[in-house]
C-alpha cells in the first residue's frame, strides 16, 4: 500500500489543522495549567470536536459513527501533537472506543456507541498497576458473586481518569483476564487525580468492593489479554501519531529560531554542526511519518503483524522525539529553559509520551521477543 493520504484524509487533516490553530494553540495547555482546570481540557472545544465527527471516526455508521479509519485519526492526532492539545481524544477514541469496538457485545455496542459518537459520553482504559507499563501484571481482581461479580485492586496512569463517566478495567477471574465496563460513579470507586509533567492528567483509581452485573462483562470471560494486546498496539500507534505532531512542530520552530538567532553578526543557523544536527532530525523525523503511516494503515487493514509493527514505531518515534526535543531546548539555549519560550512545553509532552504505553527500551525488547529473539 503506497504511504501517501488520499484525498479525504488530506482534507481531513487540513481542517483539524485549521481548526486548532484557532482554538487550541500551546498557550491554550499554558492556560489550562495556570488555572488547574478541574477536567484538564476545555470541555466547549470537545463539543466542537465531537460536532466534526472527530469522536466517532473510528465507530461504524450501524453504530451512529463514521467509519473513516485509524489513518484518519492519526492525522488529526497529529495536528492535536502539534499544537500539544489536552482533549479526550487518547483517553476516549484510542483506548476506550477502541475498547469497545473490539471486545463488546453488538447489544453492548448499541446501547454505548452512538452515544460515544455524539460526545457525551467519555469512556477510559483502567489497566496498568505499576509505575513502570507492564499489561500482563494484573493483580486487580473479579470475583463472581451470583450473577454479579465484585472488583477490588487499584490502577494507575488511568489517562483523564477523574473526568470519565466509564472505566474499561481489566481484572483476574477464575478464567484468566477479563475486561468490564465500569461507570465511574460506582460505590466502592474513589478516583485521585494525578497532574502530569506535561500538564496533561491521569488518575490513580481505587476499587474497594466495587459490585458490578454480569452484563458488564466485555466479551468472553477469560478473554481479554489478547484484546488488551490489541488495544495497545492500536493506542500505541495512535500516540505515536501525536508524538510526530509534536516532533515536527518542535522541529520546525528550532529551524526558525536558527535562522532568527544572531552570534558574531550571522544566523547562528549558518554554522555548520547546527545544520548537521538539524539534518538528522529532519532525516529521522522522515522516517518516523513512513512508519507511523504504515502502522495506521495496517491497523485498518487489520494486518496480522500489526504487535511488531506498534513496536516498531512506538520505539523509533520515542527515541526520535528525545532527539528532537532534546535539542530544540538546547538550540533555544537558555531561553529554552524558561517558561516564557513553548519549546519547554514539547520537551515536557515529548517525556510523558514516551513513557505512555511502553517506553522505546520496552518496545526493542518487545519488538526482539515477537521475532523471535
């Protein structure tokens, strides 16, 4: 499949270009941190996103979405990655949409999807348990009581997980790991948000005899590591979209600022080993879009190799934006470290990002094991 965008998706992504340029510059995140909004993002510009259709991309028409692709939602991820925008969209479309497309009932799918896709109704993943990501350690547990079933254990790094009206949680039963939708206001559930470097936000949330219905149950019991697996490498790839965004944008005002920059009477841009470092990351960023490009289409084409290829990108793009981060502060020099110049704001996300659903370290070492090293 040729790595290029096709006439919709280039539209599609010139409009959330535009769009956000408007309503969600980087001094939008600076504001929402300055006066620690309590749901971390605006919530009248996620109205505006889900009234484009941008929540229900990845949702079939039968189900009252669009149906456009992970191909579309990574350009407009993209575009969210460069002006850094704090919305729903990894916590709501990559993880719980995507949750619920894969593992729910077409009943389930009904009564949750439309409603999804019109915006008002936010869903999140509820997995990890360790400050380091590791997916196969679970210790929360569902224990079937009658026709119920009763969770205790506790998640961490749960994205927008004080804002969200359900939880996808994973939890051990007697059958092996299965996945339940959880709504947020259940007795027994107390959530404590988490600020994150970035200004973005995450929740650590506690299940203490928490009693579900069996109706919860997503998919089969016992089912649900290999759609957890799945889940993953479809936000993986959807995260490493954004992490492109941001990568290019934080790029591309470093090349502006070598140029602008005077030492000894010249653009410091005219001295060659900045035009050496800054033809690398060019170089590099090149590559992390063919990869990222070729991952969303395999995610639509539902392409078998798709865990090594979330891999692939996930650590290529993570260690490219270290790279380019790393050196737009450094080539801003010491305004770079103040607070009044934005590059600081790409190096925060760049390092939360990175860390997001595996690290590059975790994802070579995946990458090696899934080919059989």
């Amino acid at each position: 499949m040729a790595l290029i965008l096709n006439e919709e998706q280039q539209m599609l992504k010139t409009s959330a270009k535009e769009f956000l340029k408007e309503r969600a510059p980087v001094e939008a995140l600076r504001k929402l941190r300055d006066e620690r909004s309590e749901t971390g993002f605006d919530r009248q510009m996620w109205n505006e996103m889900a009234e484009m259709g941008w929540a229900c991309l990845t949702i079939s028409e039968s189900y009252g979405g669009l149906d456009f692709g992970y191909v579309g939602l990574g350009q407009i991820l993209e575009e969210t990655g460069r002006t850094l925008t704090a919305s729903p969209l990894i916590s709501n479309v990559l993880l719980g949409t995507t949750a619920i497309n894969l593992a729910a009932s077409n009943t389930q799918k009904e009564a949750l999807l439309p409603i999804i896709a019109e915006g008002k109704m936010l869903v999140t993943l509820a997995l990890d348990e360790s400050t380091r990501h590791n997916p196969i350690q679970i210790n929360t547990t569902a224990s079937k009581e009658g026709d119920s079933y009763v969770l205790n254990g506790k998640k961490v790094m749960v994205l927008d997980g004080h804002v969200t009206d359900k939880f996808v949680v994973a939890a051990k039963t007697e059958n092996g790991v299965s996945l339940f939708l959880v709504d947020a206001k259940s007795d027994g559930i107390s959530i404590q948000r988490v600020i994150m470097m970035d200004s973005r936000n995450s929740a650590t949330v506690q299940f203490e005899n928490v009693k579900i219905s069996a109706s919860s149950l997503l998919g089969e019991e016992g089912q649900g590591a290999a759609t957890i697996e799945k889940i993953l490498d479809i936000a993986r790839i959807g995260l490493s979209a954004e992490m492109v965004g941001s990568m290019t944008e934080a790029f591309e005002r470093t090349v502006a600022y070598l140029k602008e920059r005077k030492q000894f009477g010249v653009p410091i841009g005219s001295f060659q080993a900045l035009q050496h470092r800054a033809a690398q990351m060019f170089c590099e960023i090149e590559l992390c879009k063919s990869l990222v490009l070729k991952s969303l289409q395999a995610i639509d084409a539902n392409e078998e190799n798709l865990p090594i290829l979330a891999s692939m990108t996930k650590a290529k793009v993570s260690e490219t934006l270290q790279l380019v981060s790393n050196e737009g502060v450094q080539m801003f020099g010491g305004i770079g470290m103040t607070d009044d110049e934005e590059i600081g704001f790409f190096l925060k996300r760049a390092r939360v990002a990175q860390q997001t659903f595996g690290d590059a370290n975790y994802h070579i070492d995946r990458f090696a094991k899934l080919s059989g090293y």
